[in-house]
C-alpha cells in the first residue's frame, strides 16, 4: 500500500479478511435490484486503505477479541465510511469525479443511483451490527449499535460534514477546525476503536480512558496527514483529485499552520498515540503500527 | 385530517403523541450544527400523516404493549419515512418543490444540507431504537432493529425506490407494479406493524401471519391509494404535487387497471386487512380503524 512505510503481513491480511467480510455482508449485483446492488459492490469492493477496520481488528486484539466476532464491527465501519464518500462526492457536495483510484459512483453508476447506494450501505452497516455476536453483555448504551449511531450522525460525521459545508469560505480557528475534524472524520474512527475493543473482555475505566486517547490522537493525525497530502499529492499518489481544499477555499492545517508545523503536530499527535498505549504491554502491538502508518501514510 | 372519514380520537391523540417523542428525539435547532438540525426539524415536524407511527401503536395495542414502549418504534419509522422523502424529492431523484404542503427540503435549507438532514435522520432512527425497552427478550435476527433495517435497505425501501427509478417511462406488469411497491412503501409499513406487535406480548404464529396479511394488505391500499390522489387531488388537498406521476410517465395503479378498477382494488384490500384481524376481536379495532382510514383517505 505505501512503500515508504512497511505494512506488516498482520495488516494486510486483516485487510483482505475485511474485503472478504464485506463481499458476503454485500448483496449479489445479480440480486434484484441490480442497479443498486452494483453501485453499492462498486464503492465498497476492491479498493480503500481499511484504516478503520484495521483499527477495529486492533483494538480488538488489545481486548483478546476473536477476529470473528470483530468482523461485523470492521464492516460495518467500512460501510459507513463508503457511504459518506459516496454522498461526500455527490455534485451537490463537494462534486468530485475520482475516488479510490476510480470514477466515483455518480459518475459511474449516475447520480440517483448513488444517492440510493449511499443510503443502503448506511442502512446495511447497521443490520451487520445485528447480527454480530458479542462476547459479554452490554447495557443498551453501550451496545454497538448506539455507538456506530452516535459516530454517524448529526452528532458525529454527518454534524461534521455540514459544519465543513458552513465553513467553506470562512476564516476559522485552529480550535473550530479541531471540532469540525473531530466530527466529520475523528468519530468514525474513534468508533472503529471503541467497536473493535467492545468485542473481547471489558476494559476497565483507565483502559477506556487511555484508549479514547490513543483514538482521539491517530484521528486527529489521520485528518493533519490528508491536509498535508492534499498539498504534496498527486491524484495518481492519492487515487482522488489533489488539491482540492486550496480551489474550495477548505481551511485546513496547512493554511492554519503552514506545511513544517502541520507535519510537525503530526508527528507530535503519533507520540501521543504511542504514550496512551503505555500501559497496555505487547497486545498493544497493533494499534501502535497503525499509529506509525496513519501518520507516515504517503497516501 | 380528513373531514370525509371520521378520524377517531385516538388517532388523532397518538399523532400528538408521537409528535411530542419525535420533537424530543430530535436534536435542538439551537445545537451544532445548527443548519443541520434546523433542516431535520423542518422536514419530520408540524406536518405529515404518522400513519406508520398510528400502525405501530396500533399494532402495539393489539399485542398489549405500553405505548410509551412503542414510542421508540413509532419515533424510528417517521425518522425513516422523513429521511426517504428528503432524498425522493432530492433533483436527481424526483426533483419536487413541494411536500407535506410547504417546500421541500433542498428548497428551504438547500441541496446539500438536505442531503445530510435525510442522511442523519436514517441514522437517528437506528440511535432511538438502541434505546427502546423491550418487554421481552428476542433473538437478535428478531431485534427490532434488524427489522427496520431490513425494511429500509436495498432489499427494502431503497431497492424499491431503485426498482422505481429503473422503471420509469417502461411498460411494467402488474406483478412488477406490485412488487416494486411491496418494496418501495410496503415495506416500511410492515415493518411499522411488525415493530408495534414487537413491543408487546409475542404473538402465535397464526396471529403473526394474520398481522402480516394486514400488513400487506394496507400497504398495497395506501399505495392504490396514492395512486388514485395522484391523479383526482389538487396540491392543496395532497400537500405536494399533483399529477406528477403521469407527467413522469410512471406505470401506475390507475393507468394499468384504469380508475374504477383501480377504487375496486382498494375497496378489496380494505376488506382482505378487515378478514385478516377476525380472529383478535376487540384488540384490533385500531388497526381496523387505520385500515378504513389508509383506504378512504383523500389526501
């Protein structure tokens, strides 16, 4: 995936059971209605870097989760993910023509049909989460499903994209693009983790607490790291058309920070992810490689 | 709503009812993102039938449940409804300017802000039903949740709208037109239904099956229905659009039975959703009521 920074074989083979997860969890493109069922297969399969669901495996390692019961949690994660791209791409929003290295799904599959393929795959991550086995019982708050719901809503990534919206133009505070980013991409991946360690024994308050930490630390760099490689990539690089938050008019860490101390707050918010882990010895093995490759990402 | 049927006071006290749940459910419009909020707020309060939150409680009544239970499952399935009608009306899909007798959604708070207030409200509908007490404990393929997303998704409504979209301007079957719209509203009402009864005692399998015979039968009739206003309402009467169907060369209940024969299959289903509920005595006669009303209703 990116040459620059070693990908373990743990990794990549998570990656490929997640793809493998999702080819079942997705209905046939010869199943009725074809259309739809094509344009939903197209945007999830076969491409994306899996970052959530790898975190999802991770954190469930750290909990001695079985990687079969985090499965439904590494899906439905990557669902919602695929369905906010899809709707995030739409001409009414940020209209883009390249995702993933392909055209995006309106422009291959027409807009109402993309529009409906984004509003299945929501739907479909939360009937995953239904399905999924849990190792303990939880209290209906904490039950995975509110916790994707929470991440995923007007309260979490779908707040967050209409405050990107009312912020397109605008001068804005290194503190109100924090709040933006920690909704629009920190909560899906603060969920990945919570969803992930929900899956094997129950962490005790500190352990949360650490963990909330090492999430809030790898999301905040995720969104530094596309900043900065919104200006130093290429589309070829990024599967997706670079440069675009300049032409928009985006604020961002760079036009915030400048480029040398965005890199540096990257670098700054890995070593924070490294130190929450601290306490937990070698099953934190995971989350800390992922913590090296979400900020040395090339792509 | 409609001075030509007697719109019976329960009725009208569970439309309140759930009017109150729906507005607390939803978050402040003084709450960030406030555009976003607002947009929510606009499209599921001060208007709409709640004909699936009155099945829901209608449904929970014959099977003994509180309403304040089915509360939850009423709130879910008008969140679902709303957020499917932002979308429909939505210029790639059915491009409307009117619904519920004010402007659509991306008319008032623009295409984008739309397209993320029907994202959320899907979102918020799962969120409410991890709240809901359940008065007994259920397999989890029987959770209500599963049967929502079922309902909503691409086997459900979605593909239904998908099955419409793929339609449009061709010749279609009977058995096409109906199991588009099995699909496209019936779908969701079955679900209403099936989450009401969910909420009380469990029901027999004979009564199970009797509930979905009405469920499907007043599917079908409010669709025919729809049909039949499409073509004799006014905008005024319906509160959107009149007519659009056959501007849109959609195939339709009318132009494929003509109308009399179309008011004929309305009368029928009416009377197949009555013979349905013979064996639950006195426990159905809201779910009567709503079957006269689904099937004499003029807007």
């Amino acid at each position: 995936m990116n040459p620059d920074v070693a990908w373990p074989i743990w990794s990549r083979e998570r990656a490929q059971r997640v793809e493998g997860a999702l080819a079942r969890a997705l209905p046939e493109s010869t199943e009725l209605p074809q259309p739809l069922h094509a344009a939903m297969r197209y945007s999830v399969l076969g491409s994306g870097k899996r970052v959530r669901a790898l975190l999802a495996y991770a954190s469930g390692e750290l909990a001695g989760a079985d990687a079969a019961v985090v499965d439904h949690a590494a899906v439905a994660v990557e669902l919602i993910h695929a369905y906010s791209l899809i709707h995030d791409d739409l001409p009414c929003m940020d209209d883009d023509v390249l995702r993933r290295g392909k055209p995006t799904c309106h422009i291959a599959h027409g807009e109402a049909m993309a529009l409906l393929a984004g509003d299945a795959l929501q739907t479909l991550a939360f009937e995953v989460l239904t399905k999924a086995p849990l190792s303990h019982p939880k209290t209906p708050d904490e039950s995975q499903i509110a916790i994707l719901a929470t991440a995923s809503g007007s309260r979490g990534m779908a707040g967050g994209q209409a405050l990107d919206l009312a912020h397109v133009g605008e001068a804005l505070s290194l503190n109100e693009l924090e709040r933006m980013h920690a909704l629009k991409t920190g909560a899906l991946i603060h969920a990945a983790v919570r969803l992930g360690a929900a899956c094997g024994r129950t962490l005790d308050q500190a352990q949360a607490g650490a963990l909330d930490r090492y999430a809030a630390a790898v999301g905040l760099a995720f969104q530094v790291v596309d900043d900065v490689l919104d200006v130093e990539g290429t589309a070829e690089s990024l599967g997706k058309t670079a440069g675009k938050d300049a032409m928009q008019g985006k604020p961002t860490y760079v036009t915030l920070l400048g480029l040398g101390r965005a890199k540096e707050r990257v670098a700054e918010l890995r070593d924070e992810a490294h130190t929450s882990l601290l306490g937990f010895g070698a099953g934190a093995r995971r989350l800390k490689e992922l913590a090296d490759w979400i900020a040395l990402r090339k792509n």
